[in-house]
C-alpha cells in the first residue's frame, strides 16, 4: 500500500486585492531534482497564484501552502493523462471510420478537437465550483 504524502511550499504574499491573497512562491533549490517539477506549476524563477483571503494574513506574511499528493495525481490524471489517452482513442476510431468511408483524412483532426474540447467542457461544468482543498498557514 502506498501511503501518499503532503506536498508544501513557501511563498509570500504580495498583493491583497478583491477578496483574494496573491502568494508568490520561489522556486527552491530542491526543484531541480523534484520528481514534479514539470507538473507542480512553479516553472519560471517565481510564480504568484491566488487563494481565497483568510483573516488575519496580510501582505507582505509568510506562509506555507500545503496539498495531499493525492489531489495533485487526480488533477494531472484529469488535465493530462485522460486528455492524452482520449486524444489517442479518438484518432484511432475516426481513422479507422473515415478509411472504412472514404471520408479522406479531415475527420480524424476535427474528431479529435471536437472530443477533446467537449471533454474539456464538460470537465469545467463538473467541477466548475469546486475548490482545491488547499490549506494556507502562517509561517
């Protein structure tokens, strides 16, 4: 059994505005050698991302971001790995179909942006008020 983890980064807030908290997170030395760091999000030297205001935190406060392993691999399964195989699948069976009927090569691209775009869609409907269970502490 596999027992998953907490993921943490420190960041800093730098900007209060319309009932949001801006942190910024810089990208620590450890990143380089992260087994995800190509699907964490902090890609350039710093990023600032936005989180619901708590009271008490102002600009300026160090905190600490944390989020269960387990909602980043449900995230990157959602946003690439299902996408991938659906893209794959769906250029099969379009290609496959449009042989069968003669249908020239058209079907296969417009099949697979057309799938992948109602996937997409339909994603953002699902989850479209649901929030990343994300906790965010003073340092």
């Amino acid at each position: 059994m596999m027992i998953m983890g907490i993921k943490k980064h420190i960041g800093t807030i730098v900007k209060i505005e319309n009932n949001k908290m801006y942190i910024q997170f810089a990208k620590e030395a450890g990143c380089s050698s992260c087994e995800h760091k190509d699907s964490c999000g902090i890609t350039e030297e710093t990023n600032s991302f936005d989180f619901e205001l708590q009271e008490g935190f102002n600009v300026g406060d160090n905190v600490i971001v944390s989020i269960e392993e387990k909602t980043l691999y449900k995230s990157a399964l959602l946003i690439y790995i299902i996408p991938i195989i659906l893209i794959l699948f769906t250029a099969i069976v379009s290609n496959i179909i449009s042989t069968k009927l003669n249908l020239g090569e058209i079907l296969t691209p417009i099949a697979t942006l057309l799938v992948t775009a109602i996937y997409f869609v339909l994603l953002r409907i699902k989850f479209r008020n649901k929030k990343i269970d994300m906790k965010v502490e003073k340092l």
